[in-house]
C-alpha cells in the first residue's frame, strides 16, 4: 500500500467562465490563462496525491456551485472549500442551499478574502462574526485568508468562536523574502495556542520568491508553524496553480514534504494526509 497523500489546497478556473480580478500586475501575468482539472489531475496523480480540497478564489456563490459540480464529477476532489456572504442576515440559508447543489455534499468550508478588506479588523465585526457562529453551525470549516496585518483580529476573532473550526491559510502568509519574522511568528503562536485552529502550510513558496524557494531558506518559517500548531494540527497544501509562479507543482509538493524530515513517520502521515482527512470529513481512499 502507498502513502496516503492529500492535496488539501488548490484552485481552479476557467476566465471565460469565470474572471479573476486579482490577477493584476506583472508579477502574476502567468497566471492569465485557464487552469483546469484536467491539468492539474495527471500531476497529482503522478505526484501520488490521493484527493484533494478545491478552494474558491472569487466572492462568488456562482463559482462555489461550479466546484461543487466538479467535485459531484470523476477526478480527485474530495471537498470543497466556497464562499457565501457571511454579512448576509440569511447566511445560514445560503449555506443549505449550497448543500443541495449538485455535489453540495462535498462541501465542507466556506472562505471570504479578508486580506483584500481594507479593514484590518474585518473579521472582528459582529456581522461577520455572526455569519461564522452560522458556518460552524452548519458544521463547516472557516478558511482563515489573511496576511500578517490580519492576523490580530484573527486571533481575537478565534478567541470569541471557539466552537467553528477554522483553518489559517498558507501559515498567514509570512513575509519569507524580507525575513520579517515578527509580529508573524507572535501572532501565528497565540493562534495556534487555540486548540479549534488548523494551519496549512501552503503558499509558502510563492512568499519566499524564486531567490528563497528552497528548504534551507523556508525551514525556520515551517519548523515555527509544526512548533506552534504541532503535527496534529498541519495541512499539506500545493496553492496549485499560483504556485507554479515559483515552482511546478511536484516540485511545491516534494519542497514541503522535504521539510517534515524531522518528523516521526505516523507525524508526518498526519501532515500528508491524515489531517486533511479529520478536518475535511474526508473518507480514507483504502
């Protein structure tokens, strides 16, 4: 039997479908083209991932039904991880609807771009935090997308929630290239020090830059989150296809795999896979 292996952070899209406002500037012009599954599958399955986690990448419940419909299809999506607008009075009814979309079933987290706010303490607002007692309610995973500058009102925004699982996106999105560690690091372990928070560690390449895409250089940052979160409570995630701006999408796999060396073999199990598993409800493939 082969390890288990869960990709549990990629996206998708199709831009006559489906546009992508947040594609702008030189840096991120590669990225101005279709990404489907039918790309990504053949490199999964070569990379040896078993299922993974579709995550929405616009504030579109359009694009939410979409993923639902290409999760319901063949291929390796296992969940779904959408959007809804968590300030609506009706948020809780947003989310059954989306439940009886063609593979709503599959959904299991919802995420809004609280990086994009320009309120830092977005996440902080009652009527936000109102749409999240509602997600977790429904039994769903919140996706926590911030930088370091939201990274306070998250945790305080986790303080106040502790019955909705949530999930930090890409470690918070530490600045690897400028070698900042703090306020991150401080920050990452009040977070972590809450036992209803998960941490992927994705998107981490894409952070550090071609210049710091290696283990030597993203090691300190990862060791800090499997320190702060510990083993049990750690994603592996590609951030397919944005990673590709640095790094194929084996080679965003195996960079991180390369990091949990110091990890015991059932520790490592649960970051590859196992974890994602719990998180996501997502049934073993053996």
């Amino acid at each position: 039997m082969t390890a288990d292996l869960v990709d549990a952070h990629h996206h998708v899209w199709q831009l006559s479908v489906r546009p992508q406002p947040w594609i702008t500037g030189p840096g991120l012009a590669p990225l101005l083209r279709d990404f489907t599954l039918a790309e990504l599958e053949p490199q999964a399955r070569a990379a040896g991932v078993n299922t993974t986690v579709v995550v929405q990448t616009v504030s579109s419940e359009d694009e939410t039904a979409e993923l639902l419909a290409l999760a319901a299809g063949p291929g390796p999506v296992g969940a779904v991880v959408g959007w809804t607008d968590l300030t609506a009075p009706d948020v809780a009814e947003r989310v059954a609807a989306l439940r009886e979309l063609p593979g709503g079933g599959c959904l299991r987290g919802l995420r809004h771009q609280a990086q994009d706010e320009p309120d830092p303490r977005w996440l902080c607002r009652a009527e936000v935090r109102r749409g999240l007692r509602a997600v977790g309610a429904a039994g769903l995973a919140y996706e926590l997308l911030v930088t370091p500058r939201e990274l306070p009102a998250a945790v305080e925004t986790a303080r106040a929630l502790p019955d909705v699982r949530l999930v930090l996106d890409h470690a918070g999105k530490p600045p690897v290239a400028r070698g900042a560690r703090e306020p991150w690091a401080t920050h990452l372990a009040e977070l972590a020090a809450l036992p209803h928070v998960s941490c992927k560690l994705s998107g981490l390449l894409t952070e550090a830059g071609p210049a710091h895409a290696h283990p030597r250089a993203l090691r300190p940052w990862t060791d800090h989150v499997l320190d702060a979160f510990g083993p049990g409570r750690v994603l592996l995630g590609s951030d397919w296809p944005v990673c590709t701006l640095v790094a194929p999408y084996t080679e965003a796999l195996t960079t991180t795999r390369l990091l949990l060396d110091r990890l015991a073999p059932a520790e490592r199990a649960a970051v590859l896979a196992g974890n994602a598993r719990r998180v996501y409800g997502l049934p073993s493939p053996w």
